[in-house]
C-alpha cells in the first residue's frame, strides 16, 4: 500500500476574480501546521500569478479563524531544529513574495491568536465578525510570536496597546480591535463573507496596476523611512503614467463615462 496521502488542510474555490482560501481544520481550530503553511503560501503564490484572480479572501472553517501555529507540532523541538527548519519563514511570502501583489483580505471569523493573529497581520485589509477575537499569548507557552507579532503589532496599533496585549498576553475583542484600528470593519458573522467579497468586487473593479502599485506604496510605508518612502511613492505614481489604465481612467472621468481597465 502507499503511503496515506495528507488530507487538504485548506480549501480553495474561485469565483470570478475573487478566491477564497479557506483554513480547513476546525478540529484542531485551523492550527497553523507546517502542513498548512506550505499549502497556504502554495495556493496563495499560485493564485497571485493568475491575472484572472484580482483579490484573495482568507478565512477559517468552523467557529476559529486559527488558534495559533501547532504546539503539538512544536512542542518537540529543540532550538538547532527550529534553525535547520526556518520554522514559519514561509509565512513572511504572503507578504512580499506576491510578484503581483494581488490583495489579501483576512475575513476573521473566530478567534485569532498567536499565528492567527500573525497571518490576519500579514494581509493588506482586515475585516472581523462581532465573534472574533484576537491575541498573542505566545509568552504563556514560554515562548514569544514568530510569525512577524512582535513588529506588526506595534505598527498597527501603537506602542501602548501592543506591548499591553503581549505582556498580559490577554484576549482583544473584536469590538476592541476595531476601536484600535486592528481590524477596519465588523460586521455580523453571517455578513463576513458578503462583505469581504464586496471588498474584492470592490477593488477588482479598479486597474490591477493601480490596485498592485497601491500595495508596493504601502509596503514602502511599513519598510522604509518617510523621506525614501515618500520618493518611492513618487516613483510608483509616475510609473501609473506608463500605462493604459491611467488614460482609460482619467480619460472616462472627463468623458463621464465607466472606464474600462486591462485585466492585467
Ligand atoms: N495548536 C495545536 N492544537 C490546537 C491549538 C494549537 N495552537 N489550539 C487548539 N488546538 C486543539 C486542541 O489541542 C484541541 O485538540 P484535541 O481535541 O485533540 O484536544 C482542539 O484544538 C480544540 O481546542 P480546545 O479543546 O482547547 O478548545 P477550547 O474551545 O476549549 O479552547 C482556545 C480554545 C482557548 C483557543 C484553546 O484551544 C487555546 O488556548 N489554544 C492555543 C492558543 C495559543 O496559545 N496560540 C498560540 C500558539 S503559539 C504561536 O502561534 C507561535 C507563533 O507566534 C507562530
């Protein structure tokens, strides 16, 4: 007989520009699992070098977005094999590794913590149900985040709150992360995927260049210092300058009419 093939640990199905990538181990609360990681990322690359797929949504299955990487994964291992592993490097592509810098919105749907928390960070927009809830209570398991918490935090919410949230290592609602600015809508859980998907209508609607450019600009923001970011910017939007969007675009607001933009 051969070897037992894995069971998928995600689920993914398209819908006009729009994917869905759904975490699929409700089980285990969508722990984060090596397994998981490579299929995500995989999927995630994938669709991103697909013009056809403009905005992919993420998501969990069941009542968790993702209770956090796997400790019964981790739990074993001794420092020279979370090393000689990289463990969680591969997180880090979803975010830079997108050549076309398709959009990533998290839609969080239950409770995100540790790594779940991480992988919503990690997205460009994060929309929550009123039945989420955050945390990074990495230091309760004798550890620390690693999926880029320590960094992303802060930035995204400020000092204050970030170092309040690690220490205590206590659970953020969904009200809460939204009045911090963590998350940019809530809606009630039946709402979530209608509104993620009007999210993705929304903005696959626009130029893809445009849309890629915005992102590029943003990354900057989070990367660089202002003066170099700024100048980046600058660059960014005189590159719209070479393309067919930009004339569509300006040229259909001046003849008051729909633009109609490249699909890559
Ligand atoms: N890893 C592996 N398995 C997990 C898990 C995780 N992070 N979170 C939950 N599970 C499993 C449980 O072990 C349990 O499995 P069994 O049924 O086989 O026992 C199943 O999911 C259901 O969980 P509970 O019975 O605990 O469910 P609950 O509703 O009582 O509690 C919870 C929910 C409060 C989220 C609790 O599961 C919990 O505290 N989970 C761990 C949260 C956490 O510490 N996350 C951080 C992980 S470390 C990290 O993410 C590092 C990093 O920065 C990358």
């Amino acid at each position: 007989a051969g070897a037992a093939v894995p069971e998928a640990a995600i689920e993914v199905t398209q819908q006009g520009p729009t994917a869905l990538v759904e975490l699929n181990r409700p089980k285990a609360l969508n722990a984060l699992s090596t397994q998981v990681m490579h299929e995500l990322v995989d999927a995630v690359m994938q669709l991103d070098a697909e013009p056809s797929v403009r905005a992919i949504i993420i998501t969990g299955r069941g009542k968790a977005f993702a209770a956090g990487a796997d400790i019964r994964e981790m739990a074993g291992l001794d420092q020279a094999q979370a090393e000689q592993q990289q463990l969680f490097a591969r997180w880090q592509e979803l975010s830079t590794g997108r050549k076309g810098w398709t959009p990533l919105i998290a839609a969080v749907n239950g409770i995100a913590l540790g790594g779940g928390a991480e992988l919503a960070m990690l997205c460009d927009v994060i929309i929550a149900s009123t039945a989420a809830s955050f945390g990074l209570p990495e230091v309760t398991l004798g550890v620390i985040p690693g999926i880029g918490g320590t960094q992303r935090l802060p930035r995204l919410v400020g000092r204050a709150r970030a170092m309040d949230a690690m220490l205590t290592a206590r659970r953020i609602s969904a009200e809460e992360a939204l009045s911090w600015g963590l998350v940019s809508r809530l809606v009630q859980p039946e709402q979530l995927l209608p509104e993620a998907q009007a999210i993705a209508d929304k903005l696959a609607s626009f130029s893809p260049g445009a849309v890629a450019r915005l992102l590029q600009a943003s990354h900057a923001a989070d990367n660089m210092p202002l003066d170099a970011a700024l100048l980046e910017e600058r660059r960014l939007f005189y590159s719209c300058f070479g393309t067919a969007d930009q004339r569509e675009g300006m040229g259909a607001f001046l003849e008051k009419r729909q633009p109609v933009f490249t699909k890559n």
